[in-house]
C-alpha cells in the first residue's frame, strides 16, 4: 500500500449560512455546524484511506464565537496522523462577513475516522508522508492526544466504579438538589 501525503487529501468545503440553518437567537445551530464539519471530516479520511469511513470521536469541540447568517463558513480539513486502521482529520473552521471582509476563526477541532472494507471490517489506511514541519508537529500532537484521551477515558471508568453514596457530600456547594435519600 503506497504511503500518501497530507496535500492529497486535504478538503475544504465551503458553505453559506442560510436563514433556515439559524436558532430562535438568529445565530447558527452549532449541529449545523457538527453536520457540516463531520462531511468534510469524512470525505478527506475516506480520500487518504481509499474506503469508507466511519466517525469514532470528535475532540474539542468549541463554539466560542458564534456564526451569523450570511457567514461564508470555510471548513478545512487534513489527515494529521494514521495509526493502522484509524486516522485523526484536523479541522479548522473560519467564518468570513463577506460585506465586511472580515474572517473569524471560529473553532478547531479533531476527527478520529475508521476505515472500513466492503466486508465491513476495519481496513488498514496508507502511511503518511509528511512533507513540511507542521505536519510532523500536528502528528506528534495527535500521538500525545491520543495518550491523553486513553488516560481520560481510564480514568473517568475509575470514577465510575468507584462511585459511593458517600461521594454525595462533594454536591454540598453545588447547584443542585438531590430528590431522595
Ligand atoms: C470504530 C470501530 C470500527 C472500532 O471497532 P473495534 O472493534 O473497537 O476495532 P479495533 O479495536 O480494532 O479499533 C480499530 C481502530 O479504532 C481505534 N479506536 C477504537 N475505539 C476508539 C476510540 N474510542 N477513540 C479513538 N480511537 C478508537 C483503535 O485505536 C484502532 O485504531 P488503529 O487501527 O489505528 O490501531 C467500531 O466501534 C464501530 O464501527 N463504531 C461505530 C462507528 C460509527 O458507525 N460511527 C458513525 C456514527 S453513528
């Protein structure tokens, strides 16, 4: 399987934010935005596999600023690490006032795709050539992301079995109101 570069299949999709799109606030739906975001996720994992992909997790999502109607949203997306059947896409995603010419980057966030065979089972995806610095950097990111999700994940299963009765002191200063005893 020949290894493939960042450039071959990075995607950019490109969208106008429309009325119907918007909330009761008049701004964006941020699962808009999650929809549009996990389509350009897919079509640049699936372009580097060379199969279908599915999304596994989706890291870092933010929506700090928020998106207007009549926004011209660009979506950029680029394989930044492959592991044997899995890769992470990073995307950016900026918002531009065309009447003002001004471009808000709005959120950057992290797709980990499988790839499947037509036997649906996971598919091994091709080595990536890393042809400039940041490309090395944003691999090296993606490993140590990968490492701290796994610590994350472990440790909230920790938190779970250990859960006790006696744990319910800790909502003392919290907003909240426990219904039983
Ligand atoms: C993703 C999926 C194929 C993993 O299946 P699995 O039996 O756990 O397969 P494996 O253990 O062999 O893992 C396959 C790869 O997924 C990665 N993976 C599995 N769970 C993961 C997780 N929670 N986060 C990140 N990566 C994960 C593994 O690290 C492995 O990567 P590698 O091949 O690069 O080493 C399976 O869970 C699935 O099909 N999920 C449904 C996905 C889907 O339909 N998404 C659409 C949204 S509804």
């Amino acid at each position: 399987m020949e290894a493939k570069t960042v450039k071959n299949s990075q995607t950019t999709i490109t969208e106008l934010m429309i009325p119907s799109y918007a909330n009761f606030g008049g701004k964006i739906h941020g699962g808009i935005l999650l929809s549009i975001m996990d389509k350009t996720a897919y079509a640049c994992a699936s372009k580097h596999a060379g199969n279908y992909c599915v999304t596994v997790s989706i890291e870092n999502v933010e929506f700090l600023q928020p998106v207007e109607v009549g926004d011209l949203v660009s979506f950029y997306a680029s394989v930044n690490y492959v592991g044997k059947s899995s890769l992470v896409v990073g995307m950016k995603v900026v918002a531009e006032n065309v009447k003002m010419g001004t471009a808000r980057h709005t959120n950057s966030s992290y797709f980990t795709m499988v790839a499947k065979g037509d036997d649906n089972k996971t598919a091994m995806v091709p080595e990536l050539v890393l042809e400039e610095e940041i490309e090395v950097r944003r691999f090296l990111e993606a490993l140590k992301r990968k490492e701290f999700s796994t610590a994350f994940r472990d440790r909230m299963q920790d938190v779970k079995s250990a859960f006790s009765r006696k744990d319910m002191d800790l909502l003392s200063e919290e907003r909240c109101v426990v219904g039983f005893i």
